[in-house]
C-alpha cells in the first residue's frame, strides 16, 4: 500500500500531532481576531481631528482660520471617550466634575483654572465620564501656521507640552485673567481679514501666552516647594542606592526616562523639576553623587581609587581622577594621603 496518500492509515500520535496543530492555529487565529477587534474599538471610542476646520465643525465653532482657532467648550457633547488632536492644542479648563483632580490639581495648588498642553497626534481624555471639561476654551494651531515664525524654531523649548495631564498647570485669579487677555487678543487677530502679517502676528501672541505659562509654571514649582521636597528625597535615596549597590559598576548611566518611571513622573517634568531644584539635569546631578559616594568611600577606606572609581560608576579611573580632583583641588591619591 502507498505510504503517501490520503487513504494511508495514521497512527494515534499522528492524529495527536494534526490535534496540536489546529489547536494552535485556532489560538493563533483567536489571538489576531482579538487584536483587531480591540484596535477597532479603539478607533471607535476616540475621534480624531485631522485638522483645525473638522475640529471646529466637531464643537460647533465658525472657522475663521484654517490653522488655528479658539473653541468654548460649553458642556460639550461627545460620544467618544477621547480625543486625538493632530495639531497643538492647549486647554484651559475653567471646571470640571472632580474639581479637576484628573489634573494632578491638589490642597496646595490654585483653583481657578488649569491648562493642558498636548503635542500633535496626543490623545485627550479629561476623565472617565468626561472626555473633554465641562466648560473652559480651547486653542487650537497647526504647525505649519508657524512656518517662517520665530516661534518654529523654538516652539520645543517649551517643555511643558511633553508634560501629562497629571502635571498641569494651575493658575491663580490674576494668572487665568492673564492667560484670558492672550486669548482675547488671538480671538482678535481670527476676526481680522487674514493677510501677510497674520500668521507672524497670531505666533507671536501665542508665544507670549507660552511665555507667560512658563512663569506661571515656576511659580507652581515654589508653591509646590514641600511637596518637590519630598520628591527631591525620594530621588536622592533612589540613586543613592543604585551607586552604593554597585549597578553603576559598568560605567552606564540611568537615562532620565529611566529615572523619570522610577518617580513616577514624564520625563520632561522630571528634567524641569530637578532642573529647578538643584540646577543640573540628571547626569550632572548623578556624577556629583558619584563623587560624593566615593569621597565617603575613600574616607572609610572602602578601597583604593580605582576600585572605588569602578563601583561608584565612572568608565575609567583617570575621568574619575580629573573630576575628582577639580571639585575637591585634590586627587584621589592625595586625598587619601592627607586621611592618613
């Protein structure tokens, strides 16, 4: 009898063998099913605003530029859980139903607006039973409104865009009038014919209302100073224990984004903080730790120099030696020398 047809008798583990495999292409297939199911879904339950004129017919706004407009958001009505904006957006939320503890907004911060600033292609979701604020304006620009601006060149300065939610900006009854009065003056220039100067005059007012933000975030930074503190603390015992453990030992950094996960924070809101605070970035911060670390080890004679270089997490001795010597005047050595 042939061996390989289709009437050949198979064995018991050739059935179980066809068995696994069907099994595991129906797993396969249930698998990629749930994938798309959930990526429709995902479509479904957020609308995205492709440009500045299908946001406004969204919200019900007349669109008085194609690239930028201002929105009130009077209780808006949507039936998606969120939205994507693919342009800059910036909220100002005047109210919304958990007194906008969405926002990261707490006892000691400002309760008469907060603002969010989102990059393009960034989804929004106010809450789980909001998807935008209960009342409060939206600004909304494309990038190519920036074209030949002075605000192109340096629109990512502005950090803050990068932040999350949860880090938004409170703003006091002075402040929200201040950001108001900008918005005013855009919602002006909208209602102006548009000619040659209006996308170079629409950038600059909104430069100065991100410059006023950026002030504005400063001094949330102070009244925020007990709560930094403690932030402060948790990130000094956090890289305290990764130099004294010895996993700076092969000579590689923590990245901020690294660090930032570890608190619990955006990365660009970590770097802004620490930036306030000490006024290093991350690595300045790390090496000044390090020397620190190894200047303590040196003095309880934990080792010598280049094993203490090694541990503490400088790639080689002599870079350990020329810092070492420029913050203390002394190199390792002869610091040691003088201990004894």
């Amino acid at each position: 009898m042939p061996i390989f047809t289709d009437t050949a008798p198979v064995s018991k583990y050739g059935c179980l063998f066809r068995s696994n495999v069907y099994s595991r292409s129906a797993s396969l297939i249930y698998l990629c099913l749930q994938k798309l199911t959930a990526e429709n879904m995902a479509k479904e339950t957020t609308l995205d605003f492709k440009t500045v004129c299908e946001c406004n017919k969204c919200l019900g706004q007349k669109t008085l530029h194609p690239q930028a407009t201002i929105i009130n958001l009077e209780n808006p009505c949507l039936e998606q859980d969120a939205v994507k904006f693919e342009f800059y957006a910036i909220l100002l939320i005047e109210e919304c139903e958990d007194s906008c503890c969405c926002c990261g907004r707490k006892y000691y911060d400002y309760t008469n607006a907060s603002m969010v600033f989102l990059t393009p292609g960034e989804i929004f979701q106010m809450s789980r039973n909001n998807t935008l604020p209960d009342k409060g304006w939206l600004l909304a620009f494309h990038p190519d409104l920036l074209q030949c601006t002075s605000l192109k060149s340096h629109i990512k300065s502005y950090t803050f865009f990068n932040y999350r939610k949860e880090e938004a900006l409170h703003l006091s009854q002075r402040e929200t009038a201040t950001i108001t009065c900008c918005l005013e003056n855009i919602e002006k220039e909208l209602r102006h014919p548009i000619d040659s100067h209006t996308s170079t005059i629409l950038s600059r007012h909104i430069e100065l209302m991100l410059d006023y933000c950026t002030r504005f975030y400063e001094r949330q930074f102070i009244t925020r100073e007990n709560r930094n503190g403690m932030l402060m603390k948790k990130f000094d015992d956090i890289v305290s224990e990764i130099i004294f453990s010895g996993k700076l030992a092969g000579g590689k950094l923590p990245s901020p984004a690294f660090l930032a996960r570890m608190m619990n924070l955006s990365t660009a809101y970590f770097t802004d903080l620490l930036k306030f605070e000490k006024g290093m970035n991350p690595e300045e911060y790390i090496r000044c730790r390090q020397l620190e670390a190894a200047k303590q080890m040196l003095t309880g004679k934990k080792g010598s120099p280049a094993e203490i270089s090694r541990h503490v997490g400088f790639p080689n001795v002599q870079y350990f030696s020329f810092l070492f010597k420029k913050i203390t005047g002394f190199a390792p050595s002869d610091y040691l020398a003088s201990l004894n």
